[in-house]
C-alpha cells in the first residue's frame, strides 16, 4: 500500500505504510491514538492525524484550513513552547523532512491523505497547546474530495485560544537579540484552481499588518536613538515612512562613522522563519546601497507587551532572502 493524495485511509493502514514490522492496536499505543506520530527510523519525520473538533480535556481545538491551504492546527494540551518534539516542529524544514497530514472532519470517517505540510508560523505567547499554521504544499482545491469529507474552507488566524496558557513575559517595548539564525527555504509552489477572498477579510489583514509593521518600525526607532546616544553621534533618527513608501526603507539612522544607514522593518507575529512581504522599490534601493542598506527583521512580536526578538542583515535582500512575486502590473496591449 502506498500513502496517495486525496486518498482515504485507517489509522491501521498508515500503521502498515509507515512501520510494517510492529505491531498495531486499534484504540491504543502511538498509531492508533495519538495525534502526532514519528516516523521510525527518521530523525524528524511525522504523520498528524488531525479530527476537526476534537476534544481533549475540556479542550476543544481550534483548527481549519484556508483557501490559500493553510492549516491551522494546535499540539498535544500537555506540550509546551519547551518540548523537545515542539522544538522541532518549529525548526521543521520542508526540504529536509517530512509531515504527513491525515484529516477528517468526524471520528466515524477515515483520514484522507492531503499532503506534506511546511512550517510557516507559531503562536510564540501561548501554549499547552502550541499554535501553528503550516502551507500544504502542492496545494490545490479539489472540491470533489473536500466535498466527501464534508470539509469546509476557513478564515483562520494565531489568535490567542482561551484555552491555553499564556507566556509571561518580564520585558515591555523591548527587542531581544536572536541567538540562531532562520532555515534555509525555497518559496513553496502552489496550484489553486479557484480562491476566493473577499474585500472585507482582505481589508482586515492589511489594517492588522500595517499596525503591527508600525509598532515594529517604532521599536526599531527607539533602539537606533539609544545607539547614536551611546555613540556620542548628535545626529537625528529619521522615521521616513510615515510619510510615505517612495524612500524605499523606514528609518534613517547613522552608523558609527557618522555615516547614514538606511533601515527597513519588517515585523511578524510568526516565527523566524515566517515569510514577509516586501516591495520592488525596497529591493531595488537595497541594491543600489548595499554598504549602506540593512534589513531589521523583527519575530515572535508579542502585541500584549509590545516585544519582539530580532535580527540584521545588511545588503541586498537577494543576497539573503528567495524573492516570490506575488503581484503583477498589467498594461493594454494593442496587439489582441
């Protein structure tokens, strides 16, 4: 028997494609119960078994998939930002390991195959559970089979689950240096027959992310006035994009030569290795002031005490980033 996309199958069955040579106990052990199971003989592989609206302990999951394929899916209650197999779900990269995801929409129906999933974020202020988002890769919208498995595509985001514990954290309107650096990863490669997402939850993202990008880029602000202080350097931090994108970066501040440095924020809730959008006008400013351009990417941004961990890279963003075009200008064209 081999796994399939689109396919249906028992936990019995997955037992018998995944670990062939030991023994399977409808009800019980790790393949026929738990939720997240690891591959044997891998070092970070893993199969979800995912029912949607689940209950475990009082808890009910909060988890859905969008229209853009992603998912939304929370740990185990009992796991913690600290868990050795949460660690590792967080560091998960795509192009090195696997996660399988099996889904049903009710516990009397069998899971259907839906693909690999890549890491794309986490909720870092809450866990017991964790929160995640993962993209299905390969992603496509097939009606037929979401249809039979009476699943229904959703608007999800990592907002704080009244079920879980927060995160206390001892700083305010802070930024933590980040100790490890982001995983090497490729844009993923997507095929929708059809999306659909409309104005208003368009709206509501990009108000969300604007208000964010700004509470990061004043963070950053912040921290550049402290280092020209420190520095002894009496020369003005410039906040540039309040009055607009034309410049092409946020902030203008000095290094410390004196010289000017022009710096770019971008903010996420996500992980480090969450994605960021980014425009053409930065990328080519980046270019043309690769001595002097740096590239300030704020994570983990915690809107409850306005903290975030951080790091910087200076140059051109092609240097270090996979660019993916997201948008097009279209111009008439006569000849039709």
């Amino acid at each position: 028997m081999k796994l399939i996309r689109y396919r249906s199958y028992s936990r019995e069955d997955i037992h018998n494609i995944f670990s062939p040579g030991s023994n399977f106990t409808p009800g019980s052990g790790k393949w026929g119960l738990r939720g997240i199971v690891s591959v044997p003989n891998t070092e970070s592989d893993f199969v979800f078994f995912v029912t949607f609206g689940t209950t475990i302990a009082h808890h009910t999951f909060k988890e859905g998939i969008t229209e853009d394929g992603i998912l939304t899916w929370q740990s185990q209650p009992n796991q913690s930002l600290n868990s050795a197999q949460i660690i590792k779900l967080i560091s998960h990269d795509y192009l090195k390991h696997n996660v399988y995801l099996l889904l049903r929409t009710n516990k009397s129906s069998k899971y259907t195959y839906l693909g690999k999933l890549a890491y794309e974020s986490h909720n870092p202020t809450t866990e017991k559970p964790v929160q995640f988002q993962w993209q299905i890769t390969d992603w496509e919208i097939r009606e037929d089979v979401f249809n039979s498995m009476g699943l229904k595509l959703t608007d999800f985001e990592l907002d704080a689950d009244p079920y879980t514990e927060p995160i206390i954290f001892t700083q305010n309107n802070s930024l933590v240096k980040s100790a490890i650096k982001p995983i090497s990863r490729k844009p993923l490669e997507k095929t929708v027959k059809t999306k659909k997402v409309t104005k208003t939850d368009y709206l509501k993202k990009a108000e969300r992310s604007l208000k964010i990008g700004m509470k990061g880029e004043l963070l950053v602000l912040e921290k550049e006035k402290e280092k020209l202080k420190s520095l002894g350097i009496n020369k003005e931090v410039e906040h540039k994009s309040i009055k607009g994108d034309g410049d092409g970066y946020d902030i203008l501040s000095y290094d410390c030569n004196g010289d000017p440095i022009f710096i770019e924020v971008k903010t996420t809730i996500g992980g480090i290795n969450t994605p960021f959008d980014i425009s053409i006008n930065e990328v080519l400013v980046a270019n043309e002031n690769p001595d002097n351009y740096y590239i300030y990417r704020l994570f983990n941004y915690n809107e409850n005490n306005n903290s975030a961990e951080y790091y910087e890279l200076n140059g051109p963003i092609s240097k270090y980033f996979s660019l993916e075009p997201t948008s097009f200008k279209a111009y008439f064209n006569e000849n039709n």
